[in-house]
C-alpha cells in the first residue's frame, strides 16, 4: 500500500505495438518487478495497429490507430468536426 503501480505499453520505442505478453522483449520483460498475463489487450489488431493520436485543438490525426474512425465519430457529434476532414 501506498506504492504507485504503473503500466507500460511494454515495448521499446518504434518496435511496434504487443498484444500478448509473449510478444513483449525479453528485455523489457526482464525489468519488471512482477508480470502478469492476461491473455491478449482488449484492443488487438492483427496489423499491429496501436492507439489513434489526435492533435489538440487542431483535431488534426498524427496518428490514425485501431479504433480511429470510432474516435473521429463521437470526435464530430460532440464537437461539429471530424477529425478526418482535417488536414
């Protein structure tokens, strides 16, 4: 108690998104205190796709991701603009 738990994304910067325990370095593996499987992320994509990145308040996509279009969607019923027709 009263130590933060903290969670990475688990890989090494530009070496992809990992969505099964197996799939993370064993470097990285290796550096954690304690790791614990949970089967595939929630999120998995079988191109490797990793989190959408959406430029504030711009709305500009920097990074289109797995769930892109759902995001730009309720990104244009709440705000009036879709993230996709911005340049």
């Amino acid at each position: 108690r009263g130590v933060p738990v903290l969670g990475s994304s688990a890989n090494r910067s530009l070496s992809g998104s990992k969505y099964k325990l197996a799939d993370v370095e064993p470097a990285v593996r290796d550096e954690a205190d304690l790791v614990i499987d949970y089967g595939d992320t929630k999120y998995s994509h079988p191109a490797g796709m990793g989190s959408s990145i959406i430029a504030l308040p711009s709305l500009k996509p920097i990074r289109k991701g797995i769930k892109f279009d759902e995001i730009c969607s309720l990104i244009a019923q709440r705000f009036g603009t879709d993230p996709r027709a911005v340049t």
